[in-house]
C-alpha cells in the first residue's frame, strides 16, 4: 500500500506500485487537468509539483511519491488566481489550451525557486514544456509578468 | 485511373467520407450525380449582402434559425450554441460573439454551448479549411438579428406600440418615447412564441455601432477552465465502469493482424482483457487499422500490458515503402512531363527560346500533425443506441462514421464535442473514436481509447510528401518569359480510392494553378504519384510544399538577376488585377465562388508592401544575419512574412525577429488573428527546423518528441510582429486566419539562411544541412 497526498488529500494506492502517477491521477483518482502528452517527459504536458519541484508525472511511479505531497493544477490555488493563473489569463496566453497546465505548473515551480527570472532563464525554465500551437512568446510574457506582480 | 475519372470508384469515395476542404457537390456536379448529394437545410444568404461564400454547398449547407441557436432564460441568461469544434483558434467564442453582438446581448450574461454532432440541426460542423468565420459571420449574424428582432417584437406588444419604436440595446428592450424598458429575461417567453422574421426583411446592426466585432478585447471563453485545469479535452470524460484502451496496430499501413499472445500482457497488474479489433483494408478511409486492444482498470496498466503483446503482422503492400526510395521516383517523375493541370500561353516553347532557364527542385517530406493531446475518445454503446465524447473536427461526419460502423440509425447516436487539445486537420478523421465505438459494444462497458505519442506518430494521417520542380525562362533582359512548375506526391485521396496516383482539384488549386504571377507562358503539371501510407489533410496541406517551392525560387531568380527579392516578388505578381484562371478546368479556389473570393494581386501586392514597410525590409543587419520574404494567397487570404535569422560559424540558427501581414478581408477577433499567426510562425518553424516522418521497410522510422522533434519555447523567435490589414469596407469577405500564416514561413526563412550564408536549402527539414 502507496501512501500520498494529493492537493493536500491522503490517497491510498494498493495496485501496481509502478504505475505511473500521471494515470492514477488521472484515472484513479480522476483528477483530469494534468494532461498526456507523450509518456517519456519530453513534453511536459503532466507536470504536477511534488514538494516544490516540478516534475512529469508519466516517468514518476506512484511509489516515487510515496509519502511526498504533490500538487496538480487543481490544487494550486483554491480559486484558480496564484499570479502565474492571472498572469497567463491577462496575456490571453492559450490557445487549444491543452498544454498550459503543465506549462503553469512549470511557471509556478520556476518562480518559487527564482522570483525574478531572466528572459534567459524563463527560456531554459520553460524549454522542456512544448506547446505545438505556438503561445511561446505569450508563456514568456505571461511568466515575466507573474514575477513583476500581476 | 482516378477518383475524378472513374464514377464508381468516386462512389465508393463519396459514400463513405466527409471530404473536407473540398466541395463534395462540385466534385459530383462534374459527373452527373448531383441528385445524390441532399441539403439538408436550405441556404439563406441575404441577397443585399455584396458577396457569396461556399458556404451552402458544404455537407448539410447553412442552418439560420435562432430557435436552434439562441435560448434565453427567464434570469435573462442567454445560451448562444457554438457548431463549430474549437482546437485553439477561438471559434467557440468568436461565432457566438458575432451572434451576441446583432443580438445586442450583454457578453458578460451569455453562456456558451457546445453543439453536440447534428448537421440536419445545425448545418455543417466540419471545423476545417480555416472557414468556419469566412461562411458563418453572416449567418451568425442573421441568427442575432432574428432573435432581437423576435425580442423588440414581444416588447412592442406588451406595450401595445409599433415594432418600429423599440430597440434591443445591451441586454434589454427600450422604449424610448415612453422610456419603458424590458429585460431580455422578462421578454424570453413571449419572444419565443413570435414567428421568425424572415431573412430577407432582417435589420442587421451598422458595423460602426459593434461593440465587439473587430475590437479584440474578449478572451475566449474558456479560458478560466484551462488555467485551473477545469477545460474538458476528449480524454477527460468519466463514466462508471469505465474501462481503459490502448491499442496495438499494424506497423505498416494496409497490413493486418495474423495472431497474437496476449499471456504477458494479462500478466501485468490492472490488465483485464487482451482482444482483437476489427480493422478495415486499405485504403482504409476513415476507419480503424483494426490491431489487438488491451483492455484494463486504468491507461498506464493499458500501456504497459500493450508493450508486453507478442504480435505477428501481415505487412502487406506497403511493406517496402522507404523515403529515400521514394525520393528518387518523385524526383525522377518530375523531371518527365506530367499530366497538364494548366496552361497558358507556350511554356515549352518559351523555354527552349529563353536566354536562361534557372531550374529549381524542392523536397518536402511527410509531416505528423503531433497535436499536444494525441487521439483520444470516450465511447459508451448500449444495444443500438451510442453516446461519444470525442476531440473531433467533424461531428457530424463522426456521427454518420458510428452511425454506418454500428449498423443503427444516426438518431441512435450521440456526438458530444470536447474541446481538442489541438487538431491541425488529424482529428477531422474519426477512426479513434470508431475504435472506442467497436470496443464498448463487444464489452458492454464505456471505453476509453488512448492513442499513445507513438501511436500518434506512427498511424497518423500525414502531411503528403512531395517533388516541386519549377523551371523559370527568362529572356535576356532578365524578365521571366516562361514558368513550368510540376507537382508531384501522393494525394489524399489515395486514403478513399485504391489506385490514385493524381492531385484532386483542391489540392492543386492550393499554390500550383492558382499561381498568381503574370507570366505568359505558364503551365503547371501534376505527374503520377502512388501512396504508401494514410494521407490525410495537414493544417495549410498543399499550400506548404507550393509556396516553399515558388517562393524559394522568386528568390533564386533575384540572385542569378542580380535583384532584390521583394523587387523580383513584385515584378512576378506584377500588375493590380484579378488573376485570370480561364486556362484551367477546376479552379477549386477554396471551394468559394470567385466572384467573391477572386486572386487579387493587388492585395497580394499590398502585404508584402506591408510587411515591407513594417518589418524594415532591406534594413542592415548584424553579420550572419539575414533577411526573407514570401508572400501566399491561400484558403482565399494573402499573407507576407519576412524572417530575420542568424546563422553560427557552428551552424546554429536561431530566429532573432518575424513579421507577418495578413489581409484576411473582414474579421471578428483582431487578437485571436495574432495568435494563430504567432502560432503558425512557430509550427512553420518546426516544420522548416525539423519536421520529418520517413519510412523503412514500410515503418515510420519517428516515434516521439525526441526523434519527431518541435520548436520548444528556448528556439522560438524572439519576437513575431503581426500585421493585419483593415478590410477595405465592411462588405469585404472573410477569408481564412487558421492555416494561412504556415505556408510563407518555410520560404522566407530559407530565404533569409541564403541571404545570411549564401547557402540555398532545397530540401526540407533544414536539420544538420548548415553544419555541413
């Protein structure tokens, strides 16, 4: 037996210890903003934050996250408006949207660990999260003006 | 043999497909078969409109009832029903906008709803062929006007005066004689039991009175959901009892299942059956390839079970295909006549007489859609009746395809439309959605069918591989005298119609006849060219490859001229005037009438005059840096781009400044125009950067974002500057913003590279060629 929290939620996980967090998630659990991209953490479209670091959950097992809280986009802001959220809907970021949980989680990690990120370093920071709509320029936006306050 | 000479095969064709970006009627009109083909709902356009779209010949044609459309609630909420599928180019708020706003509804007191599949109801869904604004402004905005107009009716007898003295005005009925108002809510009743006025009698709003229409300042209604990861995509449906799918297909298109061992598979913790699934033979259309589904409690228990099948394959016809084989017959069948697609003037002749002849051949390979969210549906079937939650551009199309694969009548079926988390023309073909279907009815559970990145790479519809081959005549004086330019690559209807080995009409009239220069002798060519695997419609399809190829050469023939490529760009579209396509026998043009939607060369001059003046062209750059610039007519707007790259002493190329001009006639939502053209800059990128799925042994050599790799944020320009051009009056057609802005961007990047290296790239994608 897998012991987790989830969003601050105990959750208890008695099948296969392997499976990757990404699908109980998502179908365990059914907490369904964390996205599939690709299952090999080139994409970045399931990023969650387990104890302040932003990591794939399709390469994370369950029992990697044992004993560990992670936060999913559901949980990281009780109403949706952590400066990243603001941020992305003032710069009208997304556009299919289907990456950009990842890409906030991404954001948020990033400007926990450095409040004021370099046009550089938001670059690096953001490079493992594709978006294939192309909202780049908008992400690089949008996460400047979280770190200069929304 | 092709679809277009043979009626039978064309049958089958027409039977079993919703062809989008192509206008079924026409392609039957040709043959006789008209009385086949039903519109469901008749075609209201308002004749004092100044332009026709294409609109009504489209599958299902238009639907202007506001009965279907617009409900409003007695709390004066207002529920305005979005058709069309949204995959990140703002339709599901813009159309309902353009209703909201003849209307007179307050934004801010609307809801928007999704249509689930139903064209009898709602006239045609199919979310392709970037139309969905060029066909619906005006009927959506004859579908607000009718609903105010039921509304000022209902107030003016409540008050017992004349219709003629009332006025819908932000979310009410005013009065103003007696300054008696209404609320939209308190109306609801009453409007609904007025008649529908009819269309032709309708009072639409002066454009100088929109409040939204054209401003730009509404974002799209989803977006608080996708922040907070509350927007639902097709794998987000849950059902109980769900079970989980992921399936294992023929490796090589057109091959079949011959056994399989799904002993270490059941093995695998969570995993609850191992099962066949029905596949159809090639050309498969829009079916499943059929292959062995692992069926288990939750998708990572699928994948893995799906990686431990032991499984023997028919490779069948395809099992020889290989890219670079493949190069060699189209370069080979290029260099050879080909059939004739048009012709003006002698080219032959004025080739043999021209002073110089500058020959250029581009290569394009196959392209992945790869959208973010691969194919993906929820399927739940109950005795005859089945319900679906899918990601799809055509759900109508869909409906019909589960409707036929089932056996029941389509009234049996429910299409629910999520939203796609990208579509680019992948998720206008339903065969994921019909494997979850076959799933659920042998279970007799909801399924859920996940289709891996490598499923999605290796079974995808793809993007077309092509041979452009352009020969320029030019006389002494340096002018081009004589242009033949033959087309080669397998075209889409391979897909539908075994032995196609011809472009249909709507694939060469993207970028080859349509060809807008003012040369006499022009002639076009389209030899043959066999398919091998699923080709299916690419966001910009055709476009890609013709305008790499045109616009690449414009630039050669300015360097062997010794002149500045915006000049030679000029001198070729050459004078203000509608291009005249008499010389060819199917112009297609988007399937619009050309009387509307015509190739103007002046608005084709005008961006790229645009663009120039905006983007600094001929500006002085740093060393290794470069300047290129391509203009393209397609899905009947015009857009210019020039890029600014920088080139390494290593090779490195990196995208220091884009800027596009876009005229796209009249337009909704100026801000969403600017993302797809971001947007497109960076799939361009990608595109020119890396984009290739190539084949061995009949197998997709790519699987994933490692060896199938696309722009990531760290080499995405610095900076795209979007330009669009005010449409001349407000009777100017809407054109396309969607697919657009792709096509000139490969061109004008390699245009800048030739002008930063003196290295002229042919071939696509650029990939180690500048390390050489």
């Amino acid at each position: 037996m897998v012991k987790l929290k989830i969003n601050g939620q105990e959750q208890n996980w008695d099948g296969d210890p392997d499976l990757p967090l990404l699908w109980f998630i998502r179908d365990e659990i059914g907490l369904t903003g964390t996205k599939f991209g690709c299952g090999q953490a080139l994409c970045g479209s399931c990023t969650v934050i387990i104890d302040k670091q932003a990591v794939r959950a399709c390469i994370t097992s369950v029992s990697d996250a044992a004993g560990r809280e992670v936060t999913t986009i559901e949980g990281l802001h009780p109403t949706g408006d952590h400066p990243v959220q603001k941020a992305w809907r003032q710069v009208n970021v997304p556009q299919c949207g289907y990456c950009q949980a990842g890409q906030i989680m991404q954001a948020a990690a990033l400007l926990a660990d450095n409040p004021k990120p370099s046009h550089d370093q938001i670059r690096e920071a953001m490079s493992g999260n594709i978006c294939r709509c192309g909202c780049y320029q908008r992400i690089e936006n949008a996460v400047h003006l979280a770190s200069t306050g929304v | 043999m092709n679809i277009l000479t043979n009626p039978k095969k064309l049958r089958g064709f027409e039977k079993h497909i919703k062809i989008e970006n192509v206008s079924r009627r026409s392609i039957l009109k040709t043959l006789g078969l008209a009385g086949g083909f039903v519109l469901a709902a008749p075609v209201m356009m308002r004749p004092s409109f100044a332009y026709e779209t294409g609109a009504g010949k489209m599958p299902h044609g238009v639907v202007v009832d506001p009965r279907v459309f617009v409900s409003i609630a007695p709390d004066g909420m207002v529920t305005i029903i979005a058709h069309r599928s949204e995959m990140g180019t703002g339709v599901r708020t813009s159309l309902p906008l353009i209703v909201a706003e003849e209307l007179e509804a307050d934004w801010s007191r609307v809801h928007v709803q999704q249509a689930h599949g139903d064209e009898a109801k709602f006239g045609n869904q199919d979310t392709d062929g970037s139309r969905s604004t060029r066909h619906y402004l005006i009927p959506m905005r004859q579908i607000g006007a009718s609903a105010r107009t039921m509304l000022e009716q209902a107030a003016a007898k409540r008050w017992g005066v004349p219709a003629g003295e009332v006025k819908a005005a932000n979310h009410e009925v005013v009065h103003s004689a007696s300054g008696r108002k209404l609320g939209f809510g308190e109306l609801a009743a009453d409007a609904a039991k007025e008649s529908v006025p009819s269309i032709e009698g309708l009072k639409l709003k002066n454009p100088k009175d929109f409040r939204y229409l054209g401003k730009g300042e509404i974002s799209i209604v989803d977006l608080h959901d996708i922040t907070t990861g509350a927007a639902h995509y097709g794998g987000d449906a849950r059902l109980p009892g769900m079970k989980y799918a992921v399936i294992a297909r023929p490796p090589v298109t057109g091959g079949k299942l011959v056994s399989f061992d799904g002993a270490e598979a059941m093995k695998v913790s969570g995993v609850e059956k191992v099962m066949e699934v029905k596949g159809w033979p090639w050309p498969s259309k829009f079916q499943p390839l059929g292959g062995v589904a692992v069926i288990a409690r939750n998708t990572g228990a699928a994948i893995k079970g799906c990686n431990a099948l032991k499984v023997t394959w028919d490779d069948g016809a395809n099992a020889k295909y290989d890219s670079v084989a493949y190069r060699t017959e189209l370069e080979e069948a290029a260099r050879k006549p080909g059939l004739v697609v048009r012709k003006d003037g002698d080219a032959e002749a004025a080739l043999k007489s021209a002073d110089k002849v500058i020959i250029g051949e581009y290569y394009l390979p196959h392209f992945a859609h790869a959208s973010m969210e691969p194919p993906v549906a929820v399927a739940n079937v109950k005795g005859d009746k089945a319900e679906v939650w899918a990601p799809v551009q055509s759900p109508g199309g869909t409906r019909e395809d589960v409707a036929k694969t089932l056996g029941i009548p389509e009234e049996n079926v429910t299409v629910n439309v999520t939203l796609l988390g990208g579509g680019f023309g992948r998720k206008s073909k339903c065969d994921f959605a019909l494997e979850a279907v076959l799933l659920s009815k042998e279970l007799g559970v909801p399924v859920k069918v996940q289709w891996t990145r490598e499923d999605d790479v290796r079974h995808d519809f793809l993007h077309t591989v092509s041979v452009e081959r352009i020969e320029a005549g030019l006389d002494k004086n340096g002018k081009v005298i004589a242009w033949r330019h033959r087309s080669v690559a397998p075209s889409i209807a391979s897909t539908f119609a075994a032995g196609t080995v011809h472009q249909a009409p709507f694939e060469l009239g993207m970028g080859l006849i349509d060809n807008p220069f003012e040369i006499a002798n022009l002639q076009c060519e389209n030899p043959e060219a066999a398919a091998h695997t699923r080709i299916g419609w690419f966001r910009s399809v055709s476009n890609i490859p013709r305008a790499f190829a045109v616009q690449s050469m414009v630039a050669e023939i300015a360097h062997a001229t010794n002149r500045d490529p915006k000049d030679m760009l000029l001198e070729l579209i050459g004078s203000p005037r509608i291009v005249n396509l008499s010389s060819v026998k199917d112009p297609w043009n988007y399937g619009e009438p050309y009387d509307s939607y015509p190739i103007d060369t002046a608005r084709l001059r005008k961006v790229v005059e645009l663009v120039a003046d905006k983007g600094g062209w001929g500006r002085s750059v740093p060393k290794g840096h470069g300047l290129g610039i391509a203009v393209h007519r397609s899905f009947v707007s015009y857009i210019a781009t020039i890029i600014e790259v920088a080139v390494d002493d290593k090779g490195k190329l990196t995208v220091p400044r884009v800027d596009t001009a876009i005229d796209c006639g009249t337009y909704v939502n100026p801000e969403r125009i600017q993302s797809q053209i971001e947007g497109a800059a960076i799939m361009g990128l990608s595109l020119a950067k890396y984009g290739e799925v190539t084949f061995k042994d009949g197998k997709v050599q790519q699987g994933n974002f490692d060896d199938y790799q696309v722009i990531r944020i760290d080499e995405s320009p610095a900076v795209t500057n979007v330009y669009i051009v005010p449409p001349a009056s407000p009777d100017t057609p809407p054109s396309g913003v969607g697919e657009p802005g792709v096509p000139p961007f490969a061109p004008a990047l390699i245009n800048a590279i030739f002008a930063a290296t003196g290295k002229r790239l042919r071939a696509m994608p650029i990939g180690k060629q500048l390390e050489a």
